[in-house]
C-alpha cells in the first residue's frame, strides 16, 4: 500500500509574520531585509514578487525593481515563536513529522486517514486549522513519496491545495521547465537547457547519461528517478530529546556568495540561541551543515573549552567552520548550524587550573544589549569597544 505523505510549506512566512505584527503593511510589497545596499533580501511577499523581488536579492537591486517596497528588518524572535506554532498545531494530526526548515515539514498521514471518509476533506482541514490559529497561510501538496509531495506544495500558492499521483506525473509534472524541478539548481538548469533538456518530461526521458553525469555528478540517476514520479517515502521523525539544536534553510538560489554564507549563518545562529536560551541549555560543541546542488553534504564541527548559547559565540564559531572548510568552489543550497552536547545553563561548570582565574560575572551591559538586538532582529547596537 503506498503511502500518503504531505509537505506542508508556510507562504512567504517572514512576510506573513510582520503583518501580522501591522497589519497597515497588508497588501504592500514587502520585504525583509536591513536597510544597507549590502544586504540580502530574505524573503519577499507576494506583492514584491510581482515586480521580480525575490529572497537572496541585494536590496539595492530589490529597491530599483520595486520603487515603493517597504523594507523591514528582519525579527527572529518572532518567527521562531510563530514557527513553534505551526509545528505543534501540524503534530495533532500526525506525529510522523520531518521538518524541513523553519517554515516547512514532511509528514506521513497514511494512518491518520485511514478512517477519513474524505482525506482531502481532512488535509484541507490541516490548512484551515494552521490559519486559523496562528494566522499563517500554507500550501499543501499531497502524493506518495516527498518528491512528489514537495512539488505538488509549489504547484499553487499560496494556499494550494494539490494532488499528485504517479499516474499525473507526464499530465502535471513534464510540460513544466526544468529550472521548476526541486533539485535542479539555476545553473545546472541552464547547462540541461544548453543540450535541449527544457522540460522536467524532457529530463526524464533523457537517455544521454554521459552528458547528465558530467552535468549533475552521481546524483544524476536519483533526480531522473525524481522526474518519473519515483522517490523516498519515509519521513524520518526527529527526536524529541534535545540533543541538539539546530536550524537550517534551503536558498531560493542555490549560491557561492560567501558573504551571504555568511549573513545566513549569522541568522540561522541567532535562532539556535533564542531556542538554547528559552530551553536553558548551554552546548559544548558547534556545527555547520553545507548541501550542494547534488545534495551532497558537508557536515562540519568544533569542540570549545566552555559551553555557550549566545548568539555571538555560535556565529563567530559557525563562520570560522564555514571560512575553513568552504571557499565558494561548488554552489549551496541548504544551510545549516547546530548547538549540540547541550546540558542545563544550571549545571555550567567551569573547569579551573592554578593557571586560570575564574570567569567574571556576565556584563549586565553585554545582556541588555542582546536583548535589544534580539528584539530588533538585527545588530543594531554595539559596545563602542567593537566598532
């Protein structure tokens, strides 16, 4: 019996959350990002795409694609709280749950349906629930593998709803480009192009394996699997004990821009630290996850002398991993940072030795300035010792 597996994808969720906060931005092409030509847009509302803003634009080039955009600083805090909602409303439906990244999961709902007179009925109820209660859009694919389920949640946003079957893979899937296909980066759709592969039917039915191994690696026979409806049907469920704790996202372009690396990692680090300090726990070890356009990962990780959980000391060691072990050769889609070996802030224990004194108390100044910056979503103030 085949599976019913689910990817459920919050729509433009940054930009969904600060409307949510004002609502006067409703409707407005919105962005957020911070407000210096250096920066990145992190994503963009429906509003802003019109005119071609998307997420990992530089915001001057955002700016003079979208006169009137309306630029917000981004608040993490926020979006982990909102995040949170969103998973704890989608685990009263299904246990069996594999998040994604902060705004999308893969779930298998296969038992949960099995006595559901109408199971699109009851999916379509996941997405009225999910608005409802924490004022988020999301679309919904469904289909019998994590491929399929995955573009069926991109077929119509937001707030799709969308079946695919095997059966519906040549009919829905084929026509559309292959730059459309998850899996294929924007430049490996631009060599396929180049040697007459223009659709996802075309991929599929390709029998020149030279030219697709030397343009997609190993993982050429995986995606072709992809592209004819076949893929991994197992959700693999995370483990409620926090061992560790981590973020990661997937890039609207996959990139070799190590500065934007860089800011990535400075964000997703921020997040790690709002969940280590609200569980209380403190991490010996800090980790970094690269995923190339063949979805192969490199896994990085540094053991400290203490044990931390703010922001600035997981970002500086999550940049220095990133700076050591990745020099812009191969472009990245997913990124990720991990606190791991976490035990409670209360049983911190500094090791002492004839040659080291104990540690000053925590600068009040130092963690009111967090606190700011935390709540502003941005490095908005520095002691003047830093500039």
């Amino acid at each position: 019996m085949a599976r019913v597996i689910i990817h459920v994808d919050l729509n433009a969720f940054y930009a969904a959350c600060e409307i949510l906060e004002n609502p006067s931005l409703k409707d407005k092409p919105l962005a957020i990002g911070n407000n210096s030509n250096k920066s990145v847009i992190s994503t963009a509302s429906y509003e802003a795409r019109k005119y071609g803003v998307n997420s990992a634009m530089p915001v001057f080039m955002a700016k003079k694609k979208c006169k009137d955009l309306v630029l917000v600083p981004p608040h993490f805090d926020l979006y982990h709280r909102k995040s949170n909602e969103f998973f704890n409303i989608l685990k009263e439906y299904s246990p069996i749950m594999e998040i994604a990244s902060v705004d999308e999961c893969y779930m298998d709902i296969t038992d949960a349906i099995m006595n559901q007179k109408d199971p699109l009925t009851y999916i379509k109820n996941i997405q009225r629930d999910v608005l409802k209660r924490t004022g988020l859009g999301c679309s919904i694919g469904v289909a019998p593998n994590k491929f399929l389920a995955k573009m069926a949640s991109d077929y119509q946003k937001p707030l799709g709803l969308t079946l695919i079957r095997k059966k519906d893979v040549p009919r829905m899937l084929w026509p559309l480009p292959i730059g459309n296909m998850f899996g294929i980066g924007k430049k490996s759709a631009a060599r396929l192009i180049e040697i007459g592969i223009k659709t996802i039917g075309d991929f599929a039915k390709c029998e020149d394996v030279d030219s697709l191994r030397l343009i997609l690696g190993k993982s050429y026979y995986t995606l072709q699997g992809w592209a004819n409806g076949n893929g991994d049907d197992k959700v693999n469920v995370e483990d409620n004990e926090s061992k560790s704790i981590g973020n990661s996202t997937t890039l609207s372009e996959n990139t070799t821009n190590i500065e934007f690396l860089t800011k990535v990692i400075n964000d997703l680090s921020r997040n790690v630290s709002t969940r280590a300090k609200e569980e209380k726990l403190v991490g010996l070890c800090v980790g970094i996850s690269l995923k190339d356009e063949n979805f192969k990962t490199i896994s990085r990780s540094v053991t400290l002398k203490h044990p931390i959980n703010d922001k600035e000391s997981i970002s500086i060691e999550a940049t220095k991993l990133l700076e050591d072990n990745y020099k812009g050769e191969i472009p990245i889609r997913l990124v990720g940072v991990t606190l791991k070996s976490l035990k409670p802030e209360n049983e911190k224990i500094e090791q002492l030795n004839l040659f080291s004194l104990p540690q000053e108390k925590e600068d009040p100044v130092n963690s009111i300035i967090e606190k700011i910056n935390r709540k502003l979503g941005y490095e908005a103030v520095k002691k003047a010792s830093k500039l």
